[in-house]
C-alpha cells in the first residue's frame, strides 16, 4: 500500500507557501509529473487530493503497464511511484487544493491546511466515477452500493451481486468479484459491450457471470441495506424486480476540473491541452484524466505527467 508516513500533514501556516512546482493530484500523471520536475531540481511539492494514487490504486491488478508481464496492483505501482519521485525530492502533502487563482503569477492556491503561491501549476485531478442518480442510491451506498470491487468485494462472500455498466472496468471488477460471489449479473444498456476483447472472452466464459442486455436499473431498493434493483429493458419497456446484495457501478466518470470552470479552456469539462500539456494561461500544466477524453490508461496518464513536467521545466527556464 502506499507509503503514508512519508506523506506530512502540515498544519495551516501563517502565510503563503512559495513553491516552484505545484502539482494537484498523486495519480500516475501527478506523480510521474514530480518525479520528473524533482529530477530537473525542481523541488515539486504534490497535493494528494482525497484518493492517493489516483482511481488507478483503486484497480486490484493493472495487466496493461509496461514492465510488469504478470500485471501489478493499483496501490503497489502506486506507492512505487511515490518513492521514486520522493527520492528525487519531491515533497508529497495529504492536503486537496479547494480554489485556485489563475489571474496572475505566482498562481494562488487555497487548500485544506493552508494557501501555496506557484510558479507553475500541474493539475493532474483525475476524474471521479458517474453516478447512477436512480432513487436509493445515494441513500445505500456504503450499504450495498460500492463504486470500487477492489475495496468492497471481500463484504460480498457468497452473495449475489450485480455489476452495471459495459467498459473495461465493469469487466475487470466483475472478475475480480468472481473472487467473492456467488453470482454477478452485468447490466449493460445495450446488446453489445465497450470492453476490450480479452475482457470480453474471460467475463463470457466465466461461469458466475450472466449478462443481462439492454437493460436499466431505474431504482436500487433497500431500507438498512440493498435488496434489490428494480430493471427497464429499453427495447421492450418490461420492468423487473432482481434480488441482489450489492450493486457496483462503473458507467465512466467525469473530470475533477470543477475550480477551474472560468479560468481555463475547457471542453465537455476536460481541460484542453496542446501536444505539450500546456494550457490556456501561460505556466498552467494539465495532464491525466482531468485533461484526456479520450484514452484513460494509466501508462497514458503517466506519459502525460512527464510531458508536463518537462513543459514546466522549459516554462521556468525561460520565463
């Protein structure tokens, strides 16, 4: 798991921090981002945001990072970043930055524990899962709802669940809770499936695994905890009651760029970045899945932090 007692916890300072690098977020792209800008002597300082490591610790095995032909874990590649970049100097903050000010240089951010100014910024918040927003949901999660078969999968030993959603991570965590089990039914609303194929051919081919196509969940029922989803197939409007112990959702997520609607070029809520990671105000770096709509893969997310720190690098350089 990661190394958390290398990461400090500061208390709120009197004034502003003045750091050379600030990076938001310790996922692949922010941590690759760190140890990048430490090599260049940078002295990067990274806030971890609320998840440490990024949706990708969340991942039980990640088979597709190249260097790891028998796959690695998601926490362990992870707390592997964080040392090789804490090793070149990188100073890594349990703190979430709440409001950023991009009008000017240093560029101004307010966190948890205090207020840093930066000469350059690399943003690397990630993305948070989609939500169902179907009645019941909000009201039992953590109570049978789960967005993560990795943290919560072992509570579902020998117990129904279903799985919504038709991607390469719907697959992956409906193998990993084959674990677990007894049943996983797939709720996917169309008749084919976004996964890749080598997920395609061991979820078909695995016995635990039913897959029931264009179809809803429109309601997830329960009182202390869940007991049901209520179903609407979309070719012939039929609804259902499906008993189930836990429902895990994995139908994409969207960018965490919130604070910074306004302030950078955006585009259906991702950053917009050049080839170089470079935003629309000069000195601002974005990388990862707060700025790619299109591939989501940690070896891009990574790719991407380097790009970006290399980008800061040139930008103090010359500026």
């Amino acid at each position: 798991m990661f190394n958390l007692s290398s990461v400090s916890v500061p208390g709120v300072s009197a004034g502003p921090r003045h750091v050379k690098v600030l990076v938001l977020g310790a996922g692949p792209a922010g941590l690759s981002a760190a140890l990048y800008a430490a090599r260049a002597d940078l002295e990067p300082v990274v806030l971890t945001g609320t998840q440490l490591g990024g949706q990708a610790s969340l991942t039980h095995t990640i088979e597709n990072y190249p260097g790891f032909p028998d796959g690695v874990g998601g926490a362990e590649l992870g707390d592997l970043f964080q040392r090789q970049a804490e090793r070149f100097g990188a100073v890594v903050e349990f703190d979430s930055a709440q409001a950023v000010d991009l009008s000017k240089r240093p560029f101004r951010v307010q966190t948890d524990n205090g207020e840093y100014l930066a000469d350059a910024l690399i943003i690397s918040t990630g993305a948070s899962p989609n939500h169902l927003n179907v009645p019941g949901e909000v009201e039992l999660t953590g109570r049978g709802v789960s967005y993560c078969a990795t943290c919560d999968g072992w509570f579902f030993k020998d117990k129904p669940v279903v799985v919504v959603g038709g991607g390469d991570s719907a697959l992956e965590e409906a193998l990993f809770l084959t674990r677990f089990a007894s049943s996983i039914k797939i709720i996917h609303r169309r008749d084919t499936l976004r996964a890749g194929a080598i997920l395609q051919k061991r979820a078909f081919e695995n016995p635990k695994i039913e897959f029931v196509w264009d179809t809803v969940v429109t309601e997830i029922v329960g009182n202390e905890k869940v007991e049901a989803v209520r179903l609407k197939n979309l070719k012939t409007g039929a609804e259902s009651l499906l008993p189930t112990e836990g429902v895990f959702i994995f139908i994409g997520h969207t960018p965490n760029t919130q604070m910074f609607v306004g302030q950078l070029e955006m585009e259906n809520g991702y950053i917009k970045v050049d080839e170089r990671m470079r935003t629309s105000v000069p000195g601002v770096f974005a990388a990862g899945e707060a700025a790619d709509p299109h591939f989501k893969q940690v070896v891009v997310s990574a790719g991407m932090g380097a790009a970006a720190a290399i980008e800061a690098t040139r930008f103090l350089e010359q500026n």
